[in-house]
C-alpha cells in the first residue's frame, strides 16, 4: 500500500522525533518536563463544566449533529463577537461551528481552491496552514516573517505576479508560534491587500483573548467591509481552557461560510450537542476565567525568562499566547538543541523550522506546566553545559 501523493510532502517528522525520543527516556525512568504542546493545563470554569454534565443526561443530545452548529451557539456566537469586537454578525449566514478552530483551518483550502491556485502562507507557521493547502494540491508562497518587521508580513514585498494569482491568505493574530501581535492599522493593511487583489483573506484569532499588559487585539471583521474578502477563526475550547472537548467557529463572509459548511457536511457529522451548550455557557456566561488565565500565563512567563535570564538564556517576554519563541542559544541549530536539552536535561521544547524554514535558529515553549515545573525545568537546564 502506497500513500496517495497529495500526502508525501506532509511531515510530521521533528514533532515525531520529539516524541520518539520522549519515550525512549520515559522507558528508561527519566521523568521529562514536557513544554512541547500548547494545551491549557488549567481547569475550565465550574460553570461549563456544570452545563456540559447537566446535557450530558439528555438523551436528545446523543442524536446526530448538524455540521453548521446548533442554532443557540450560532447565537451566542454573534452575541460574544457584538460584545467583544462591536461587530454583528448574522448567526444563520455568517457564523460557522467548527471542531476546533483547526477543523476549519485545515478544510478551508480544500473548499476554496482548485490544484495549482496560490495560497500565500506565512512562515513560520503553524503547520496546518500548509497542510491544507498541500491538501488542496495549491501552489505554496511563503511569505517570511521577520524579526526587523515585528514578524508582520511586508505585503510590498510579494511580487506582483504572485498577488495577483493569489486566491487565499492565511495570517495569524497573535501569532503561534512566535507570540507577535498585531494592531489595527496593520488590519487596515491587510484588509486592502486582500481586496486590491481580490484575494480571501483568513484570519486566526485562536489566540485572541490571551494577550499581556492590557493589549486587545482587533479582529478583521472590525475592518470596514472586511466581511466582503474575510473570514475570521477563533477558539472556544482553548480560550476557556477545554481544549479536548474541540470547539471553535468560523465567521466572516458569508459564501465563504456557505461553501466551507457545504464541505463539511459531507466529511462529519458536527460537534457532539453536549459540548456545544457547555460553549453556549462559556461564551455568554462570566468571562473571569480569560482575566485569570492571563495572569497566570504572565506569571509562568516572568518566572521562567527571569530565571533562564539568570542562567545566560536571554530571550524576550511574549505579547500574548501560552509560548515563548526564545533564540537558541551558541550555534546549534534548532533541532540539534532541541533534542540536547531533552536527552540532557529532561524538557522538551518545539524547534522552530518545525514551524517553517524561517523559524530555524528559534525554539516555542510553551509554557503549561505549574510555576513550580518551570522552576524544575530551569535547574535541570542549569546543570548542563548547553547554554555555555
């Protein structure tokens, strides 16, 4: 058996290798401090919790699904993005239910490009942006994400040419791996790149309620007549820390939500009733648990740069999201002090070129473990020599 050809330039190769090597030192009794994943290590709140088991004994919510999402979450959809980003939305035509904002990222290639369109995706990324244009057998542009433009695309810099055979932009706000951010002037720019080449530009907002010292990041939507070339994905079950129940909504330009829904009608089957009012709850209930989970993240941040800082690792204290894209220190490449600092110290971190080839000299730590795993992780790093 062969694999079909549109999947062999997928690789998840460092990520296993990570992996790999993670169990053969478990194997061996090393317990490994792992800083690898972003999945919020910190409890939803009792509010949603208690919605999800109360729907748990509805028998009704065993049945099947619709792929567009219940109609109450469509709405509390519409209600959360009216509060949050003073946008409205129509629950029926312009909201979308997803399995994760992941979900829709990695069908939105296939639902809107035929093979050979160009996809321009930003590098580094996160990886499901390539895959789904691999998957849709697109022509790849890579737009470098660089430190002299605060990691902001330089949209002067794509070649004319290739704006204008363009079908898709995917951009990322805060931005995993590299925890920039974005403000909204750089929207407005975006916004009129996409439109000047009528290119559909797809945002990830994912990351949009974990933000340090008071930053609010726009959405596209917020943009006037963004709606006519945008669609916007956000994170319901990373934001209110239930990663694994995978939750998220795409909203935005309402043939694009059309065409995507259509997809994935025929591929599943939605998100299970249960876990929809549980997002119910969260998005229109008491919102404390964003303002905690920021204090928290900060926190972990400032332990962990202060004390790796004290060790000779400098590296700068992230804007928003749960990581740090730290520089890696001496002249190794990323993957070789990656699997250094696992073999030797017991933390694993994510090299960057995992992320694309302009996040080689970088590693993402993500940072969901206690304070005092952290402070563990620091000690271990210390008592070896890979910072000298």
């Amino acid at each position: 058996m062969r694999e079909a050809t549109r999947i062999e330039p997928i690789r998840s190769a460092i990520f296993a290798e990570m992996n790999a090597i993670k169990a053969e030192l478990e194997a061996k009794g090393v317990s490994v401090i792992n800083l690898g994943i972003g999945s919020p290590d910190q409890p939803p709140p009792a509010h949603v919790v208690e919605r999800l088991k109360k729907e748990l004994d509805i028998r009704e919510n065993y049945d099947y699904a619709t792929s567009e999402g219940l109609p109450e979450l469509r709405e509390a959809v519409s209600v959360w993005y009216k509060r949050r980003f003073k946008v409205d939305l129509n629950p029926e035509s312009e909201v979308l239910t997803l399995m994760g904002s992941h979900d829709g990222l990695a069908h939105i290639c296939l639902a809107l490009l035929n093979p050979g369109d160009v996809a321009l995706v930003p590098d580094p990324h996160y990886p499901v942006y390539k895959v789904s244009a691999l998957l849709a057998e697109a022509k790849i542009h890579t737009i470098p994400l660089l430190a002299k433009n605060n990691f902001l695309p330089d949209f002067e810099a794509i070649p004319e040419d290739i704006a204008n055979q363009a079908k898709i932009i995917i951009l990322n706000y805060p931005n995993n791996p590299i925890t920039a951010v974005a403000d909204y002037p750089f929207c407005e720019k975006a916004v009129d790149f996409a439109r000047t080449h009528d290119i559909l530009l797809c945002h990830d907002a994912a990351y949009s309620e974990l933000t340090f010292g008071g930053f609010k990041p726009p959405s596209i939507l917020q943009v006037p007549g963004a709606k006519d070339i945008a669609v916007e994905f956000h994170s319901v079950s990373k934001t209110y820390n239930i990663a694994g129940c995978r939750l998220g909504f795409a909203v935005g330009n309402p043939d694009v939500i059309r065409i995507l829904a259509r997809l994935k009608t025929n591929l599943d089957y939605g998100v299970f009733k249960a876990i929809q009012y549980a997002g119910v709850a969260a998005l229109l209930g008491p919102q404390d648990v964003i303002q905690r989970n920021i204090e928290n993240y900060e926190e972990r941040m400032r332990v962990f740069v202060e004390g790796i800082g004290r060790l000779g690792w400098e590296m700068e204290k992230s804007k928003a999201t749960m990581f740090l894209w730290a520089p890696v220190p001496g002249k190794r490449s990323s993957r070789d002090f990656a699997i250094e600092l696992l073999k030797e110290a017991g933390v694993l971190v994510i090299p960057g070129n995992a992320f694309g080839d302009y996040g080689e000299g970088y590693v993402r730590i993500a940072l969901v473990k206690p304070v005092e795993v952290l402070r563990d992780a620091i000690e271990r790093i210390g008592r070896t020599n890979l910072l000298v």
